[in-house]
C-alpha cells in the first residue's frame, strides 16, 4: 500500500512539473513606422552634467527652459519625420539648435537608442528616450553637448515632445 502511495506521487509529481507553454509574443513593433510624423515640443529642459555628476541640488542641475524667453517659446519647435527617410525642423521663435533638414535613420532598426540626422556631411545623434511611450505618441529626445578640449558631456538638452 505504501509503496502504491509513493508511485502514484511520484506520478504526480513528474507530471505536474512539465513546463508550461509560452504563448507568442507577437510581431516586434516597428520603431521607425512609429516614429513616423510630426512631433511638437512641450517641454524642454537644460541639465548641468557636471553639476548632476557632482550631486549639485536639483535646482543647480536642472531648468526647465520651455517658456524662459518671452516671446520665443520652445513649444514652437517641431520635427517632422518622414517615411522617405527626411526630416524638416521648424523652429518658430524658440531658439532650438537643431539640424533644419536632411536624412534620417535609427542607430539600430531593431533595438533603436538614437536618431542620427544628416544634412550634408554635418551629422547629429540625438538619443531616444523610452519607447514605451511611442504607443501613446508621446516621445523623449536628448541632444548631448560635448566640451571641445575634452569629449565629455557638459549640457544635455531633453526634448519632451507629442505627436501630431
């Protein structure tokens, strides 16, 4: 009886531990269709490197810069990402350094961390944010401004943007 017990266990026990079917995931998202549009500027933020590296307070490392100059709002600026491969800027009254237009592509179409626009032979990476948030239109972009002398970073700019 006991030994009928212990079979019957560990019957049980076998078959209750095979592993479980994995659904499928599904199709990955495309990241370049996603990014595809007009994308408008609401907010923009300056942040300190140094200062951050340097465990500054938050008000010395970072500013929100959106609405500081009077009459140059950087909610002006939009980028415009086309399908063909091209972008345009517009710029409006903010004062937004960034490549009118050109060509653009994604640093890695699969797992995507920048944007490189090209307009001639200048070239500008603009790193992306969280994709998560490009299923509800809304997209992170940093433009990372590097000292001369040395290559490292003093300013980053983050672009906090909507699409259209």
């Amino acid at each position: 009886m006991k030994r009928l017990f212990f079979i019957i266990s560990a019957l049980i026990l076998f078959y209750s531990c095979t592993p479980d079917e994995i659904p499928p995931i599904g199709k990955p998202f495309d990241r370049k269709a996603q990014l595809v549009g007009t994308w408008n500027l609401t907010k923009f933020i300056q942040t300190d490197e140094n200062a951050k590296s340097k465990d500054y307070p938050s008000f010395a490392v970072s500013k929100d810069l959106t609405t500081v100059f009077p009459n140059h709002p950087y909610t002006d600026f939009s980028l415009t990402l086309k399908s063909d491969g091209t972008f345009t800027t517009s710029v409006g009254k903010s004062y937004v350094d960034m490549l009118p237009s050109g060509t653009w592509a994604l640093d890695d179409p699969k797992y995507p961390a920048a944007i490189v626009l090209t307009s001639g032979t200048t070239t500008q990476n603009v790193t992306l944010g969280s994709l998560a948030n490009l299923t509800s239109g809304k997209v992170s972009l940093k433009i990372l401004r590097k000292t001369v002398v040395k290559p490292t970073v003093k300013v980053s700019y983050e672009f906090q943007m909507v699409k259209k």
